[in-house]
C-alpha cells in the first residue's frame, strides 16, 4: 500500500493475477465497507461512546473539552487516521490521493446541560439497557462522532479506491455561543462539500431560523397596585434549562400577602390541583408564612421534539400567575401562559401552517435571575420561511408593547434576532445522491425533511443535514434520559458508508446544489 494512502488502492504485491482480481472487485463492491465494519468495528461502537459521553462537555468546561480533544487523538492514532487541531474544531482524516477534493463529516462534541436531577440514570455515565445507550449527547451528537470515526477506518480497510480526502470536524460549542466554525474558518479552508450528521435521515433540504425572545422585569418583585382577592405574593421564581430545551421544572416561592390575617394554606391547595395534566406533577411545601409550589415536566429537544416535551414552565405561569399580587414576576408569568397557549405560536400571533416548513416552534424556555436584581424570560422560536428576522424581531416588538399596555406591565424586550431559515432545492444533486444511498442502506425510501433544529449546514459554505437520526421516532437529543437504539449506531454506519461510497469514491458533483 502506498505511504500516507493507506486502503486507497488496491493491493498490487504478494496476490496472484486472479486473487488481485477478486481483491479489487470485493474492494469496489458497494456492501464491501459495511461488511468490513460489522467485522472489525461494530463491537467498538458502545465502548468508545461511552468514554466520549464520559466527558461533560458543556458550555464553559474548558477541561472537559480540552480532555476530549486528547482523546480524539489517542482514538484517531489507533485508527490510523491523521489527527489535527485546529484551534475550537477537530480535524481528523482519511487521506485520499494527492491534490483529492475534501468530503467533509461534520459533528459537535459539545452537549447541552444534562439537568440532571431529572435523570433516571446518571447523564454522564453511559447505561445500556433494552437496547438501548443511554448519556447525555447519546444522539446529539457523539454518536455520530464516533459513528464517523468508525465509518472512515472501515472504509478504508475495505480497500475501496478513494477520489476525495474525507475530513471529520468535531466542533466544540455549537450547543452555546456557536462561534467554533466562524472562528475556524477565519484561518482554514472548509471542505469542498460537508456532510452534517447532527440531524435526520434521508437528507434535510430546510432548516428553521433559530430566534431567542427576551424579557426583563427591572424590579420583579416590587408589588404594583392593589392586591384584589390575591392573598399569595411571588418572591421568587425561577424556571428551565437552556433555551434549546423545553423547561422540565419550575419552582416559585410564595408568601403571605394578608397582614394581621393568619397564614391560610388553604388557599395555596388551589394552585396544585388534582389530577394534574398527564406527564405533570405539582407539589406544594408550605413553611409558616410561606409555600414553595414546584412543578416539574419533561425536557425534550425544543426544535425537533417539543411535542414530546411537558413544559414546566407554562404550567406554573398557568397555575399561579392569576392567583397572585400584581409585579413583574407576575407579568412574566402571565407573558409566559399567554405565549405558551400552544407549542406553534399561536399565543403570540404566529399562525403560519406552511405545506412543506409546517409551523413556528415555540418553547417557554428560561425565568432566570439576571444582573441587578431583574428577572428574565426567555422564549425561543423556531421560525419558518418566509418571515425574516426584521419581521419576527418587529413583530414580537408588537406583542410586547400591546402586552405592556394592556398589563399595565413595564417589561422590556431584548433576545436575538439575526437568524434565517437554510433552503436547498430537494431536486439538488447531492439531495437526489443522499437519498438514493439511504433507500440503498435501508431497502427504504423517505421524503427529505424539515428541521425545526440548527445545525452547522448553516455555518459552513457548501454543507448539507444527513443523519444520523432516522425518522419514524421522536429525536432524544436535549432530553432527559437521552437515548440511542445500538442498532441504530449499526444501520446509521450503514447508511454513513453508503454515501461514503457513494461521494467520496467517485468523481466530485458539478454543483452539488443544483438539479
């Protein structure tokens, strides 16, 4: 084999004429990486995500990060691959022949926060059962980080002959500041064209605009008005995870509003009422002039799985915003319910139902404490074409004004307000290839899909959404008791090489996103 294009050609010493023959027409057959992967590589799948869900790689763990990358490089040099850093990504790849064009695979080992007093097993510490994995980043996205490492090792021990060298990226904060890509390029080339596998089989040709709203109450605790018949004020609040997560707990701090009346914890059974809504639990814990109402639900991925959630959030606003002393914790409560009235934005007005993109996802994600005593509601929507950001920052400038208004309230709107929505023609010739390898992989054939999730196909020119997801079950990623099938690892490896054979053994696409 040739020095630095180890599998790329076919073996040519120490073979017969007719076992070369043999040799290089296995090597070209398309099933020959697969086999070759549930050979020699299928059995590593769980070890290896395990240890890499081992490293809590959440916003701001610099050492954590900093560890995987270490490890990323052990694991690279045992594959024979070439390992690389490059600054926040992670470069590791299969070498194709001298000048090849680059085939990017595009992952992010970097997980949202776990919560993990919601969990059932412990996030960081890998738990197969029933056939499944379960950890945080499981499914989003170290699977397919170790999915993509395996597929390439395979893929060359296969003996395929490569046309283009196939590069991994491993980013290191697309679940925070996003800022990883942007930061690369500035002093690297991006791959001619980039798989992203953080996503969903067969292909995704629309990815939503990803909007944060933000509302501050300066002074939330402050009482306003009188108190009518409510006789609980709030002096404390708070609720959720991060704003890609629907909020799994929520907790507010009551007291006693009524002076020189005895303390009626009568009056607080009202705000858990029985039976609460499926999926909800409501528990009140009274101490002398005061109760803590907590309310928990379910955590679930805010732009993919939000069906699957149970807000926490809106269902404490719900309970409790009517029932107490007028303030801005109070207004907050009440924006929340209002916004929250459904999961597709129809409490904010938003009542777009577009045939292929569907509609706004609308999470009530976060009332947290922020600098100066203030408090802050944080609302993240998932935006279809074709409202812009100008728009949607406009519109939601209405809703707030007409709420303050009507409220009486003095809130004030911040967030962000920069995204777009990422198109691709579904007749494009890398959409037309992905789905022709999937349906080779599977024996199955799927329609393209829509994302309610941002991936990094919106970062890196000439990068596309394929896998490792398959469809026809609710995406975990974000959730709580995060989970991946093992048999789904194998058939995403599966449907992985296929386009590996597929793209990165035959000559490069002439505009790719093009019919």
């Amino acid at each position: 084999m040739r020095t630095g294009t180890r599998g790329a050609w076919c073996v040519r010493r120490a073979l017969t004429p007719l076992a070369l023959a043999a040799f290089c027409l296995f090597a070209q057959a398309p099933g020959a990486s697969r086999k070759v992967y549930h050979e020699r590589y299928a059995a590593r799948v769980e070890t290896l995500l395990c240890q890499a869900v081992a490293f809590r790689t959440e916003a701001g763990n610099k050492d954590a990060i900093a560890a995987q990358a270490r490890w990323l490089e052990q694991q690279a040099r045992e594959l024979g691959l070439t390992y690389r850093g490059a600054g926040p990504v992670t470069e590791i790849e299969l070498p194709g022949p001298p000048g090849a064009p680059v085939l990017g695979l595009v992952v992010h080992g970097d997980v949202q926060p776990a919560g993990e007093s919601e969990w059932t097993v412990p996030p960081y510490q890998c738990t197969a059962k029933d056939g499944n994995i379960y950890g945080r980043g499981v499914a989003d996205d170290k699977g397919p980080l170790v999915q993509g490492l395996l597929a390439m090792a395979a893929l060359r021990d296969s003996g395929r002959q490569r046309t283009h060298t196939i590069r991994l990226l491993v980013g290191s904060d697309e679940e925070s500041e996003n800022l990883d890509i942007a930061t690369y390029l500035k002093a690297h080339t991006p791959p001619d064209l980039s798989l992203v596998i953080d996503s969903a089989f067969p292909a995704v040709v629309g990815e939503k605009a990803w909007d944060r709203l933000d509302l501050t109450a300066a002074d939330p605790y402050r009482e306003r008005g009188a108190s009518g018949s409510a006789v609980w004020r709030i002096v404390e609040v708070e609720a959720g995870i991060t704003a890609s997560i629907v909020p799994p707990r929520a907790t507010a701090r009551l007291q006693w509003a009524v002076p020189g009346r005895p303390t009626d914890f009568d009056t607080i059974r009202d705000f858990c009422p029985s039976p609460m809504a499926r999926g909800y639990d409501c528990r009140v814990n009274p101490d002398r002039n005061e109760a803590v109402v907590t309310v928990t639900g379910r955590a679930a991925h805010a732009g993919v799985n939000i069906e699957g959630g149970r807000n926490a959030l809106v269902m404490l606003a719900n309970l409790v915003a009517g029932k107490a002393v007028r303030s801005g914790a109070r207004d907050l409560l009440e924006f929340a319910a209002m916004a929250g009235n459904d999961l597709y934005g129809a409490g904010l007005g938003l009542t777009q139902n577009d045939p292929l993109w569907g509609r706004y996802n609308v999470n009530v994600a976060t009332l947290k404490p922020v600098a100066g005593g203030a408090l802050q509601l944080a609302i993240n929507l998932r935006r279809p074409p074709p409202t812009t950001h100008q728009q949607i920052q406009s519109r939601m400038e209405q809703i707030v004004a007409d709420f303050n208004r009507s409220h009486e309230a003095s809130l004030t709107m911040g967030g962000y307000f920069q995204d777009e929505p990422l198109a691709f023609d579904p007749n494009a010739k890398i959409v037309k290839h992905l789905l022709a390898d999937y349906t080779r992989a599977t024996g199955t054939t799927e329609r393209p899909a829509i994302s309610g999730g941002a991936t990094y196909a919106k970062r890196l020119p000439h990068a596309i959404a394929f896998g490792m997801w398959f469809p026809g079950r609710p995406y975990p990623g974000h959730d709580v008791d995060e989970h991946i099938p093992i048999a789904d690892l194998h058939r995403g490896v599966d449907v992985l090489l296929e386009a590996l054979a597929d793209l990165a053994c035959s000559p490069p696409l002439v505009e790719p996103f093009r019919p």
